[in-house]
C-alpha cells in the first residue's frame, strides 16, 4: 500500500498536490497549521493512493516524500 | 622571452602595455577577457597572441559588462584573471567590480586612462583617479590602486597587482595612462610561474567533488547586520592594506619645504622640473604616489616632519589626487593644484614655474593652461576641431 | 520519473521523514540529493521550485554534483545558491551566461549551468544570452519564462504577452509601443554555437516529465561537448499574475502556450550532426573562409 508523508518543513499548502492527484486522496489540512502558518497537505483517503508520485512531481517545494 | 630564469635578467625594449600583458602572464595569468578601447589596444592584442599558445584562454568579450563578469566567473572558478579597458570601458565594467569586491572576488583590472568626461578624447590623461580610488561601482568598498610611471613599474606593479588581489580576495587594478601605454622603455621581465604552483583557493568554487561543503560566491546579505557584519570584516583588511602596502617614491625630500606630489606620467615631467629647482636654489622635493589607495598617507607625514611646507599636487586633470594631498596633510602645510586636460601634458617648464611661484609666495597658474599670474606659460597648442578649421 | 536505486532521503530529512517510514516501506520519491534543506523563498505554487527539483534530479542522476556549478540570476530565483548542495556563485543582473563562461573557461571539465528569468535573460541579460550562445559556449541555460518581473512586483517582462495588463502595462501591454515579446528559443535556434535549444513547460505531470527529460539532456549536450545548451521553461506566476496557481496553469495553458509553443527548436544531434561545430560547418558550406581547417 502506498502513501505519502509531508515534509511541513517545506509544505506552504499551494494545493497543487490536491490538484494533481489522479485519485482526489488529497486535501489541505485545516487543522494543522505548519511553522511557515500553512495548511499542509495531507493524504485523507490512504486506501486509495496509488503512489504514482504525481502529487511528488507538481509539488513546487519538494515537501511530499512517496513511500509504499 | 622562453627561458624564464635568463629572462629575469635581460633587458628588453618593450611598449607600457605589451609589458603589462606580459608580465600579467608571468604572473600566472592565463584568462584574459576584454573589449576593444583605444589606448590600451596592444594588450589585449598581445594577449591574444600569446595566452593561446601558453594553454591560455584570451576572450573578446561582447562588451565590457561582459567581460568583467567573465573575470567574476574565472576569479571565482580559482584562476588568476584580469581585464583591460580604457576610461569609457572602465565605467561600463565598474558594476562587475562592485560584484567582485562584494563577494571578495580577485581580478586584475587595468586602466589605461583616456581623456574624459563622455568619450573624450583618446590622449593620455589621468581623470579617473575618482573612479579608480573612490567609486569603480555602488557599494561600501575599496580597491588597491597601483599607478606605474614607468615600463619596468608596468611589469613590477601588475606581477604585484596579482598578489594583492590573491592574498586580501579583492579586485586591484592598475591605474596607467596612454603615455606609459604607449611608450617603449628598456624593462627587465619579472620571473615566470606556473599557475599550478600558486597557492590554492579553497574558497573557489570549482566544484566540491564530494570532498567539502559547497562553496557559495555571493554579495547578496538580506540580513542587515550580517551584511554590516561582512563589510566590517572587509574593512579589516582594507585596514591591514593600508597598514602595510602604502608605496611611494620620495625624490630629494630629505630637506624639502616644497613637495610635488604627482602620480604616473605627470610624476615624469614633474620629477623634471623638481630637478630643474633644485638646480636654481630652491628645496624641491617629489613624493611619486605609486599606490593611489591606500593612499601614501605615511609618507606625506614624513614629509611634513621632514619640514615640507608647501605642497604641489600636479595630476594631468582638473583637480583629483589633490583632494587625498589635502586630507593627508590636514592643515599642516599649503596644497596647491596645477593640472592640465583633455590630453595634454604639461612642460616641465610650465611645472617648475609654479615651483617658482611657490617659493616666492606667489600663487600658482590657474589650471589647465588658463592666463598666468606671475609665470610664463607656452600659448596653448591650437587644438581646434577640423570644422572649426573650416576643413 | 526515473530515480537512482534505491530511492534514499537526503541525511537532513532521515530524522524528521525517515522516522516516519515503515522497516517494510520503501520510498518511491523523495527529495534529490543536489537540493539543500533550505526552504524556497518562492511564492506558494510557484513552479520555479518545480524546476529546481528536476535541475538537481538531473545532477543526482548523472552523478555530477562534485563537480558541478550553478549559477544564480537575479530575480526571485536569486537565492538559489542556497538551494543546490553543488558550488554556486550568485551572478549580477543578467550576467550568469558571462560569468558561467569565465568558470567554464578555466574548470571545462565542470558542469556549468545557470538558472535565470525572463527580466534576467531575455531584457538586461540578452548580449551575454547571444553571445554565449553564437560562441558555442558549453554551458547549460535554464531559462523561467512566466511572462512577468516577479522579484520587483509584477512589471511586465520582455516575454510579457500582447495585451497582458501588468503594474507597468495597467493598459495591457501596447505593442505600438512596448513591442513585442522576446522568442527566445526561436531567436538562439538561428545561431550557430547551439547545439540544443527546447521549450517545454510545466503545468502537468507529463508536462513536467518531458521538461525534466529536456534539462537532463540539455547537461548531457554540455557533459559530451557539443555546444551551448538551453531549455526554456514556461512557467506561471501566480502571485503577480493575480490567480490560483490551479488558475494560473489554466491562463498558462490559454495564453503563453499558443505564443510560446512547446517544442526542440534546435538539435543538431537529431539533424545528423556531430555536434554545434559541425552542423555550423554544413551551414556555411558555400563561404570558403569558414571552411578553412585551423589545423592545417
């Protein structure tokens, strides 16, 4: 099963991971809020994520880290 | 010229600016980039015979703004490297020094001054000696400022140019003029080195082959107190350099009450005319500034207690040096100008008047070949334009 | 994307994202080795970290870090020195290609590459652009165009489109007076030092596989010698642009593309040729002085 982990060091929540996911398990978080005062990503629907690496190849800072 | 050791010694008839090339490489230059700009021509042109066939790089850049950023990348890269304009190309490559200076970049850059303001004229003048000594570009920063009067001193100075540049990583240049360009004296050559044994940089950025963190060559500080932090640091050196490279020539200035100090090809007409009083009874002495900043502040002192009372700053422009004669003098002593522009040079004779109107308390002529008071000045050389001529 | 095997975090991130990583898990992407920890200074949803990424993926890739060096431009990537781990000079407005000649001069060995913006390259910096591009210079461009001033607040750039209202265009852009904007790869395609010039962008996954095909190209035309290299990237500024960067990737797609089209401009190893130098011999087959072998 494949999942992502979120760097909050680097996530300034452009959404563009949300955007990018071909699987929509992608949200911005609203509960957390990141030292840089973003809402990071976050995966919502871990069953269904692929770990095709699309949310990793749009993200403009580097935060997202695939894993399976 | 091939072998090094013999050519040490001889004596070769060489023009001011094919010495500068030559005795940039036997400093381990091997990078020349530049522009074309009358006069400094034959070193450029010189360069680009020679550094080819020395496993050199000579590069006609497309402008003196590139070609100082070149000398940015190469002086970055670790190489020793220099540039040579002339006053208008000087003013274009003036953003490329400040970069250099704010990221403590070596480089050599020459100047072999025209005439100016604009495009002037292409003469030998010495009217960059502000650029040169107070602004060669924005920012909080000086350089070292070397002013050869004679071939050999092209040589000498450049082969030290580079030194400087490497030991307190800043830009140095070499502030020369059309006539030392121009010239041809006898010059005995300063020994060649091989580029591979100077000492290494490890600062360059050369790549780190995964044997060190990488180097960053930068200027940019958005922190306030990190960049007042790193110019503080800069201005430590500059103190050392003032502390321990101030150059000059003094000439009969053990017992000198009046002091001409002039720098370059002015120092050559005005060591003349310093002889020329002595000779008539009056204590000349000349103080030959030979490193512009740091200014010979030293050495003015010296001459002050050495019982200088007078002193004559005499520069082939309206008025430049005479303002670091003044601060260094600082009320001790009169300082009085004489300079001529645009190209053309004083006589001695017209120096050694002003001499004599010193000594007999008279004032000297105003500059520039305006009405004398009290001296005999050469009408001025008929220097209409060609449609003024009604050619 | 192809990625060295195994995938490994870079040594900053093994405590804060390894910890998080399961003994059976194994990491399928992650960020490249060549990119420092240090956080971007770009705007949320810019693409220039985007391009970032795949410029020190392709270092990773080819094994080049040690001996590679990146220079910075000025504009909003002007801190990218701190974001690659290779050696990295910070260049003056629009001089990176003059001051990326002068490293590559002395160190050919190296991999010179510089990072620059539309202001930076195609408007103060176009005669070093040129120049190092006809003299075949062996470095690799890494060209952002997104068609406005970033850094300085959204004035309009030398890409700027016909019409594109920016804070100095309020009107839109006035090609009766402003012009037109700058091809940059159509222009560098006609000179004859260039051996690879493509424009690619980056506002889709598949968008972004193919620039980062380009870019590592683009290094490998330098590491093999065979001239100047560049890859124009179009790219979106969200921020200045006054949109989403979901909006901007629409306005990119709307607008910047059908101006700019995607595509190799210049590849002179597809057209038969050994290299720059050959196909610039072909070129001038009929000008007898270009023909003469210096070595003779």
């Amino acid at each position: 099963m494949a999942r992502i982990i979120v760097d909050d060091v680097h996530c300034k929540g452009c959404g563009l991971c949300v955007s990018a996911c071909p699987k929509g398990v992608l949200a911005l978080d609203d509960e957390r809020i990141t030292p840089k005062g973003y809402h990071p990503a976050k995966l919502v629907d871990p069953d269904n994520c692929i770990g095709c690496s699309s949310c990793f190849i749009t993200c403009p800072d580097v935060a997202i880290t695939v894993v399976r | 010229m091939a072998d090094n050791t013999k050519a040490a010694e001889e004596r070769v008839l060489m023009k001011g600016n094919e010495v500068l090339a030559e005795a940039a490489m036997r400093a381990g230059c091997r990078f020349f980039f530049g522009y074309p700009i009358t006069p400094q021509t034959e070193l450029a042109a010189y360069m680009a015979k020679r550094l080819p066939k020395i496993g050199g790089t000579f590069l006609q850049a497309e402008s003196e703004v590139a070609a100082i950023n070149m000398v940015y990348g190469a002086g970055a890269a670790g190489a020793r490297v220099m540039t040579s304009s002339s006053s208008p190309g000087v003013s274009l490559k003036s953003e490329g020094a400040s970069y250099m200076a704010g990221a403590d970049v070596p480089g050599v850059i020459v100047n072999v001054m025209r005439g100016g303001p604009g495009l002037g004229g292409i003469q030998p003048s010495q009217s960059d000696y502000f650029q040169a000594t107070r602004a060669l570009g924005h920012g909080d920063y000086f350089m070292p400022v070397l002013a050869p009067s004679t071939v050999q001193e092209m040589a000498d100075l450049i082969y030290l140019a580079f030194d400087l540049a490497d030991e307190y990583r800043t830009p140095t240049m070499i502030l020369a003029d059309g006539m030392i360009g121009q010239m041809m004296e006898p010059v005995s050559l300063p020994p060649a080195r091989d580029p591979k044994t100077l000492p290494t940089k490890p600062w360059a950025t050369a790549g780190h082959k995964g044997e060190r963190a990488h180097n960053v060559i930068n200027s940019l500080y958005l922190s306030p107190e990190k960049l007042e932090d790193t110019n503080r640091e800069r201005f430590e050196r500059y103190e050392k350099i003032r502390a321990t490279q101030q150059r000059q020539e003094l000439m009969m200035c053990d017992d000198a009450e009046i002091v001409v100090v002039a720098f370059g090809a002015a120092s050559r007409i005005a060591r003349t005319a310093v002889r020329d009083a002595r000779a008539k009874g009056i204590k000349a002495g000349l103080l030959r500034p030979i490193t512009l900043w740091p200014y010979p502040t030293d050495a003015i002192d010296k001459v002050i207690d050495n019982g200088a009372k007078r002193f004559l700053s005499v520069e082939l422009n309206m008025g430049q040096m005479v303002e670091d004669v003044r601060l260094a003098v600082a009320g001790r002593a009169s300082v009085d100008f004489y300079g001529r522009t645009g190209g053309v040079l004083p006589t001695p004779e017209e120096v050694l008047a002003q001499i004599e109107a010193l000594a007999e308390g008279r004032p000297v002529a105003p500059s520039a070949g305006g009405s004398a008071t009290g001296s005999v000045l050469p009408a001025p050389i008929d220097r209409k334009s060609s449609y003024e001529r009604g050619e | 994307m192809a990625k060295t095997n195994p995938v490994t975090l870079p040594d900053y991130q093994v405590e804060r994202i390894g910890a998080q990583i399961g003994a059976d898990e194994t990491i399928v992407s992650a960020r490249p080795h060549a990119l420092s920890d240090a956080i971007f200074n770009y705007c949320p949803g810019c693409t220039h970290g985007i391009v970032n990424r795949l410029v020190a993926e392709c270092i990773d890739e080819l094994g080049i870090e040690g001996t590679t060096v990146g220079i910075a431009p000025v504009g909003c990537s002007v801190m990218a020195y701190d974001f690659f781990n290779c050696d990295m000079i910070e260049a003056a407005h629009g001089r990176a290609p003059a001051v990326a000649t002068g490293v590559k001069r002395v160190h050919p060995e190296n991999v010179v590459f510089a990072y620059q913006g539309d202001g930076d390259l195609a408007s103060i910096g176009t005669a070093e652009t040129v120049h190092a591009a006809t003299r075949g210079e062996k470095i690799t461009v890494i060209f952002i165009n997104n068609a406005i001033y970033g850094m300085t607040g959204g004035q309009m750039a030398p890409t700027s489109l016909p019409n594109q209202v920016t804070q100095t265009s309020p009107y839109g852009r006035d090609v009766n007076s402003a012009g037109y904007p700058v091809r940059i790869s159509e222009l560098l395609s006609t000179l004859d030092g260039v051996a690879y010039v493509e424009r690619v962008t980056c506002d889709s996954t598949a968008h972004i596989r193919a620039a980062k095909k380009a870019i590592k190209k683009a290094f490998q035309t330098q590491i093999d010698g065979l001239g100047y290299s560049m890859v124009e990237v179009v790219a979106t500024c969200p921020t200045n642009w006054g949109m989403t960067p979901q909006a901007a990737f629409q306005w990119l797609r709307d607008n910047m593309l059908p101006y700019y089209p995607l595509g190799v401009y210049k590849d002179v190893v597809a057209d038969g040729y050994a290299n720059a130098a050959e196909a610039a011999l072909e070129r001038a087959k009929d000008c007898p002085i270009a023909q003469q072998n210096k070595e003779d």
